[in-house]
C-alpha cells in the first residue's frame, strides 16, 4: 500500500505547542508529512512559545496579521493555502490541527476531493469537525513519556500515583454499543471479527475514536477489559503472530 503524502497545517491559535514533537511523530505514523506550515501572527506575545519549536521541527511559520481585535486571522490564510495544495496534487492527504470548528467546511471539501484527511485539536474541538475528518486525534493523548528519576523516595512514588492523569474518556455504554455493533457488522458465518479489520471500521462512525483515549495502548487490551467479548486467538504459519478474533458473549 503506497503511502499518503501529508501537508500539514496548524493553527496556533487554537492548539498549544506543548508535546509537538509527540504531535509530528503521530502524524508519521499516517503518512509523510511533505509540507509543514504555522499559521499566526507572530508579531504578537501569546504564539510566543511556538517560535522556539519551529525550526527544531522544521515546521514553517506563515504571518498572518491580525486586522481586527477578537478575530482569529489565520482561518482564512489556512484555508486558502489548503485549497492551493489541493490543486497542486502533490499530496495525497492533509493534517489540519486545530481545535476550531471553523475548519469543519475545509474539511468536507477535501474529502469530496479525495483526501484522506487527519485532524488534532484538543478534547474541546467541537463535533462538527471532528466528524468532517476521517480521523481525529486528541492532543491530550500526546504525552511526552516520563523522566526517568533514579532511585525515587516513597513520597515521590506516592505522588506520582496521585497526580496519574486520568484518561480523556471513559468506556461507558455508548462506547460498548459502537465496539458491539461494529464487531456483528463485520462477523462471519460463524460470528467471530477479525479483530485487525474492527479499529478502522470504527473510524468510519466514529472518528475520534482512539484506545489511547480510554487509558489503552492497544484495542485489544481495551476490548479484554469490557469482559463483554469473547476472544479466540488463532496460530498462524509464523509461530510468533496470533490472528486475533472476537465475538460478542
């Protein structure tokens, strides 16, 4: 499968620059990112802290000023270089990152248009957007893994419990209710998922959906832990890969 050429386009007025390292590699994971763009006006305090993870990314800052006090400028110079891309076809997909529903238009655009598109804000994104996207990535969920401290005191181990984040969702009934529908809707004669096909087909309803969300790595863990699924792990040719598949109990 060819992968997808990515043209990335923030809005840093709506999403913070924290973790944006974290931020890149997640998009690498979905295709190559060919262009990288910011947009905002840097003549201004409040994007300062972009300015020091720009170059070290690679990610180029596009002025954008600021005409009238209350207004975010950037949505206009951001949808205009979209849709210059999009008639240039050297991509194949966009990531739009922001957490502003004014984006949701430019995102149903592209799609029609045959882009894959991604997008990243934060868990206030509004829905509209989210769902004009094929997938949708919270930034809460980019964390930066934790610094190792030799020989931590039992304080410090306490703490650290304490102040363990908790997940951005949680697996109530209307998440059970999706993961139950989609694994029948793609069941077999015999009603068992192949548990590799059930994490994109849940996108498609669903494109915020993510296991990292619900404090999970992987799906399965997070399937395992609804005890609302039988799971049969079948051996393949290679002794060490197991296709998984799952049925409602």
């Amino acid at each position: 499968m060819k992968e997808d050429k990515l043209a990335v386009l923030i809005d840093a007025d709506n999403v913070p620059y924290s973790n944006v390292k974290e931020m890149l590699e997640e998009i690498a994971k979905n295709g190559t990112p060919t262009i990288k763009r910011i947009y905002a006006d840097w003549t201004t305090s409040r994007v300062s802290g972009w300015k020091g993870v720009l170059l070290e990314n690679a990610i180029t800052p596009v002025q954008q000023y600021s005409y009238t006090t209350g207004k975010n400028s950037t949505d206009s110079a951001m949808i205009i270089d979209a849709m210059d891309i999009l008639y240039s076809e050297k991509v194949t997909g966009f990531c739009i990152v922001s957490s502003d529903s004014d984006f949701t238009r430019l995102a149903t655009r592209l799609r029609e248009a045959g882009m894959r598109v991604i997008g990243f804000g934060e868990k206030k994104t509004p829905q509209p957007f989210i769902s004009a996207c094929d997938k949708f990535i919270y930034l809460e969920i980019l964390k930066a893994p934790a610094e190792k401290v030799e020989k931590p005191s039992a304080r410090a181990t306490t703490a650290r419990r304490a102040n363990k984040e908790e997940p951005i969702s949680k697996v109530d009934k209307e998440t059970i209710r999706i993961l139950t529908e989609s694994v029948n809707d793609l069941a077999d004669e015999t009603g068992w998922t192949f548990l590799a096909h059930l994490g994109n087909y849940i996108l498609k309803k669903k494109p915020d959906f993510d296991p990292r969300n619900y404090g999970f790595q992987k799906l399965l863990p997070l399937i395992k832990d609804t005890k609302k699924f039988a799971i049969d792990e079948r051996d393949t040719n290679n002794e060490s890969v197991k296709h998984i598949f799952i049925k409602p109990k």
